[in-house]
C-alpha cells in the first residue's frame, strides 16, 4: 500500500502533466520549446553608476547642446542626450520557436543606461543584448532621468498590413492567435515612445496602427523628429500612411526604418524593399553616415524632411561577394604518358 506522500507526490506531479498540456493546448508547440526566460542583468559586467550620477547630478557630462541619433538597422536607435545619457530602442533579433530567420546578424551587445522596446516581436525586443542599467518594456506613464523624459503611450499593434504579408485571418488560422482587438494577444499591443530631449520631442512609433483613436493623436503634438517604420512595400506602413501620419504628427523630421538591409535581414523574411520611394516623395537627405547629431536650432527651419540612413548602421553589415581571379598565361605541364611505365619490353602485350 502506498504512503501518503507518495500518492501526494504523484498527485502533483499529474497535476503539473496537465497543466503543461493546457499550455500546450492553449499556446500550440512554440510556446512549449521556448523553455525558461529571465532577465540576463546577473552578467553584466557594468553596474548603475551612470544612472545614479544622472539622479543626483542631472546628467553625466557637460551639456553640448546637440542630441545624437545612431541607426543599428531594422527599428533600432541608439539616442544620446546632451548630458550623455545612452537610450536604445528596439533591439532586434530571431525570435525563439516558429518566430522565423529574419536576420543575417546578431544584434550587437550595447551599452546603454535605458532599454526600451515597444512591443513583444522578435525584431524589437532583444533587451538580453543591451548592456543597460534600466529596461523598460511596453511601458506606459512618464519617467524621467537627468536631462532626458520618456512617456510611453500605449495602443495597438498594426493588425492589418496594407499588403497580404499576414493579415488577422492568415495569423488565426497558421497560429491561433488573434491580432485585432478586442481581446488580441499581448504580442499585438504597441506602445509609441515619446522622448524628450535637449528641446527636441522625439517620437518612435513602434509597429503601432496607422489609425488610433483621437486621444492617442492628442498626446503626440508637435513632434519634431518621427522614427516612422515606413519600407517601400509596405511591411508596417506604406510610402502613404508614412505621409500622412508625418503630416498629422506635424514632425519636422522623418526617419524611416523596418525596411530591408541586404546583408542584415535574411531575403523573403517578410520585408524585400528599402525605403528609397517614400524619401523621394519628400524634401530629404540621403545620410552617408550611421549617426547624426541634431538641435531645435538646426532643425527648426524643415518641415517633414526625410533624413534616410539607407544601408549606413552601426551594426556591422557583411555582404556576399563572388570572389575574383587574376587571369593568368600559366604554362601547362608535358601531357606525360605515365601508364607507359607498365609497358611490356617486347613492346606488344603481355
């Protein structure tokens, strides 16, 4: 006869089978072999000094009047206040399970003092990649640090792409997940980063929805610099919702990203085209570098100027190319008749 810790034991241990099961059953397989996740903090080799100097001193340089701007490619920003504190946006990465090969790369392991992602998809929420004092994902509210007031304002994700890339039916019936609200996944939930710094609002709009509700729109006045996630094939937003949404938001500048970087993202991943055609539809400057430095001063004069960093990013990018050979006139060798070795002496057959 079985003891009563034993049959207690077993109860659990059953108990624990199916609740797996109902994950399982809930989830599908992807979420089963994703195994366990945790914060990776316990291995950096940094620590939160820069952060407590920005608190009680209000930043961690002398101010220099110019906040600095570097693409690392897909949606990801490093944004640098004039006191010098280091915000990312947006890190990128292959999504664990079925999420799919979309880079050729690994997202480089950065120092920053925050780390902010705006939703839960693969390509903008690597924040094991940063080396940062803070993480904050999906946020809403505002919080401020030195010279330097981020407010997240939260909505949707783009649930239906101007394309057939994955619309709601095509993303209910391959996973079960349903992507427009009411009742969407967390993974369809965006929130829209509103950056303030050195006297300029800087807005990233995630993969957020083309049109959000009036109230969304009345928190987001005035910008002067849109990170606006615009390709040319109209991956989130297309050349036109670009447009609109730039002229709505009133911004002075535009960055477009989330379009396709030969040599960073994998072909046919979802995304073919870059962004050319919507620069080209607006006053804009082809960037030849991956970092720009900006002021109210310098920028105060432009209206929806599109500042397009192309294929320029901090991320190092490697290219396939066919390998070349000199052509050369090289001798050839004597056409040697080396069987003739085994020829019999009377000079016949064997």
């Amino acid at each position: 006869m079985q003891s009563k810790h034993i049959v207690a034991k077993q109860a659990e241990a059953n108990a624990e089978k199916e609740n797996i099961q109902q994950q399982e059953d809930k989830w599908g397989f992807e979420q089963a072999i994703i195994g366990p996740v945790g914060s990776l903090g316990f291995m950096q080799l940094s620590n939160n000094d820069r952060v407590i100097a920005a608190q009680k001193f209000g930043g961690v340089r002398e101010d220099t009047g110019e906040v600095e701007i570097s693409f690392y490619g897909m949606c990801a920003f490093k944004i640098t206040s004039p006191k010098g504190l280091e915000i990312v946006v947006d890190p990128w990465r292959n999504a664990p399970g079925f999420g799919g090969y979309w880079f050729l790369v690994d997202f480089p392991v950065t120092k920053c003092d925050i780390g902010l992602s705006t939703h839960a998809h693969g390509d903008h929420d690597a924040v094991h990649r940063l080396d940062a004092a803070m993480i904050m994902e999906r946020m809403g509210g505002s919080f401020e640090l030195g010279d330097v007031k981020i407010t997240g304002i939260l909505d949707k994700h783009m649930c239906e792409p101007q394309n057939d890339l994955y619309t709601s039916e095509m993303m209910m019936q391959l996973f079960g997940k349903k992507t427009t609200p009411p009742n969407e996944t967390m993974e369809w939930c965006n929130t829209i980063f509103l950056i303030e710094v050195g006297g300029l609002r800087i807005l990233h709009w995630g993969d957020n929805r083309q049109n959000p509700p009036k109230d969304t729109w009345e928190m987001m006045k005035d910008i002067d610099i849109a990170l606006l996630p615009v390709s040319d094939d109209g991956h989130i937003l297309t050349p036109r919702w670009g447009k609109e949404i730039a002229e709505k938001l009133n911004a002075k500048v535009i960055i477009p990203h989330h379009y396709y970087i030969e040599g960073l993202n994998a072909p046919n991943a979802g995304w073919e085209l870059s962004a050319e055609q919507f620069t080209r539809m607006l006053d804009h400057t082809f960037l030849e570098t991956h970092t720009i430095k900006l002021s109210p001063k310098k920028i105060k004069n432009y209206k929806q100027h599109v500042m397009y960093f192309g294929e320029h990013t901090v991320t190092k990018i490697y290219k396939w190319q066919a390998p070349t050979y000199e052509v050369k006139n090289v001798p050839l060798p004597d056409p040697v008749k080396a069987w003739e070795r085994f020829k019999p002496k009377n000079g016949k057959k064997y």
